[in-house]
C-alpha cells in the first residue's frame, strides 16, 4: 500500500508501505480523507510536544471506512464509516496516534474498536475529517457550559482551530466575532457564519472588539497562542466574563496583564484536547446541520501530499488542506 512517511525530521516521502494486519480485537480501517494540522509540521521539524521517533505516518484528523473485524469485535462491521480519537491509552503507555504510533496517512490501518466513533449518515466524509479539530473547538466552548443565542463569543485566532470553535459557537445560536490578520481566515469565518472579523494588524482590536461587543465577549477563546493575542485574551472578554486557553504556546514569556482577572471577576480555564465530548461533538453536527466545508480550502491525493503540505505552509493562501485517500 501507499503511505506518507517522514523518515526523519524535514523529510517527508510518498512510498510504498507494508499492509497491515488486525488481530481478533481490532479492526481493519481504510483511509478516506485525511487533514493537515498544525502538529504535524511541528512533528516533520522534529518538536512535537511528546517524544517522537523516526520512521513516523501522520495523520489525526482522519474519517475511513471499517473493511475488516476481528472476531471479537462488536458493534462495527465493513462499511461503517468512522473516526477516531487521537490519544490512545495502552497498556503500554500513553499513545497519540499520527505522532508517537503511525497514523492515517496511508491506505489502511488498524484500530482498536474502544477509541472510534461511527458517523451518521447526515456526516459526510468531508465534515468528518474535521471532526478531530472540532471537537477541540466544541469542547472549549463547552468547558464553560456552552452558549446561547442571548450571548457573544470572540474567538482569537483563526486558523482551523478558531474556525471550529467559531462554527460551534454559531450553531449553538451565539454571535460571534473573530479577530486574525489573515485575510483568508476572516473570510472563512465570514462564510461561516461570524457576525463580524476584525484585522488587529489595521485597528487597535481591543477598541474594536469593544465597540462591536458593547462591553466585551460573555465567552473569549484564544485559539492561536501567539504573543499579541494571549497579551489582548483578558481585554477582549466583559465583566464576569469567561475565557477559555487553547492555543498552546510553551516556554516563552508573555506580559499579560493578569490583574483583568480579578478585576473583571474572569473566569479562566485552560483546554487540552477534547476528552470525553466526541459522541456529544458528533450528534451536535448531525443535528445542527452545522457547516464546516469553508474551511477546507484544499484538496490533495496522497501522490501529492508533498505539494499538499507545501502549501499548507502559507495561510495566505489555504487554511486546511485535505489528502483524499480512497
């Protein structure tokens, strides 16, 4: 079979892989859409946040369809389309799947049956691959007990992660505003759904994010981790206001002006992830109908995954980049 493998840091190849196998307590997967995320640039430069090895197959954000189960195996059978979480428990530790065990960037794979979660049929393939990143984002908004139509979200950073939560948050009835400087991804979030976008690198967006707002966000999510949002996270939210951290940046110092925590009475609570919501993140997408395709502005075969990440480089131009497996 095909699979996309980084062989070490920075070298990402396209080659022929050896077929998989399953054993009686898992199940054979083949790969339908797969998306790019941020992590896994950071896993080709060799930083990814957990200790990683070489040979690796990326690939998190992923739906395929069920061809093979073992024996003892219930609840699946071939032709169930599925997705799957990404941090994997074993007996052996503690896995995450596309980083520190191969992922879905090949043509099959097996799974265990405990960590995927079939899709209806009202969830097509192309909203599936998304479902891994919006769960993250759906979470987030959740950790503070969702929203409503009577409130006001401002989501900071609008790469894929600010525009899951963004599209969360709008099919939950809330009005949404997002802050970026990326042309493309205010688009998006305009396509999405989001009452307005602001461009922090043409406006002062605190100003602006208070003039719009009336008084600032019931709910703030910072969704990039770079230095100039996390500065402006606190200024963006109203009094007894809540802010949700999602963006992850690690190691560097960031003057933050911490006192807006108390003096607006903010509660603050930080995201990793998103465990225990995925059924929930499902149905919430069957139901609402909730629309995610602006987001993906690109698609790939797996012969091209090498162009595919290229381009995935530069958010002028793309936002999430999908490789079409099978």
């Amino acid at each position: 079979m095909k699979a996309l493998i980084f062989e070490e840091p920075n070298n990402l190849v396209v080659s022929e892989a050896q077929s998989p196998s399953i054993d009686d307590n898992e199940v054979m997967i083949r790969s339908r859409q797969v998306g790019i995320c941020h992590s896994d640039y950071e896993l080709l430069a060799g930083q990814y946040i957990i200790p990683i090895s070489y040979p690796v197959t990326p690939g998190h954000e992923w739906v395929g369809e069920v061809v093979e189960v073992g024996r003892n195996v219930v609840g699946f059978a071939p032709g169930d389309r599925v997705v799957g979480e990404c941090v994997i428990k074993t007996s052996e530790r503690v896995h995450h799947f596309g980083f520190s065990m191969d992922g879905a960037n090949r043509e099959y794979f097996a799974a265990r049956p405990e960590w995927l979660h079939k899709l209806p049929d009202a969830v097509d393939d192309a909203k599936g691959s998304l479902i891994e990143p919006f769960t993250c984002g759906y979470y987030a908004v959740m950790r503070h007990g969702g929203v409503n139509a009577s409130d006001t979200v401002v989501i900071s950073g609008g790469g894929t992660i600010g525009l899951v939560t963004a599209a969360a948050a709008i099919g939950m009835g809330a009005r949404v505003i997002v802050v970026d400087p990326v042309p493309l991804r205010r688009q998006v979030a305009e396509e999405l759904g989001a009452d307005a976008t602001v461009d922090p690198t043409r406006c002062d967006p605190i100003e602006s994010v208070q003039e719009i707002t009336k008084g600032g966000g019931n709910l703030v999510v910072e969704c990039s981790g770079h230095a100039d949002s996390l500065t402006n996270v606190f200024q963006y939210a109203r009094d007894e206001g809540c802010v949700s951290m999602v963006g992850i940046n690690i190691g560097q110092k960031i003057p933050v002006e911490l006192g807006k925590i108390q003096t607006k009475n903010l509660s603050v609570r930080g995201t990793i992830g998103s465990p225990g919501i995925w059924p929930d993140a499902v149905r919430f997408l069957e139901r609402t109908g909730t629309n995610l395709s602006p987001i993906q502005t690109h698609h790939f075969g797996l012969d091209d995954a090498v162009k595919a990440f290229e381009l995935g480089k530069k958010p002028n131009l793309a936002v999430k980049v999908t490789l079409k497996i099978g």
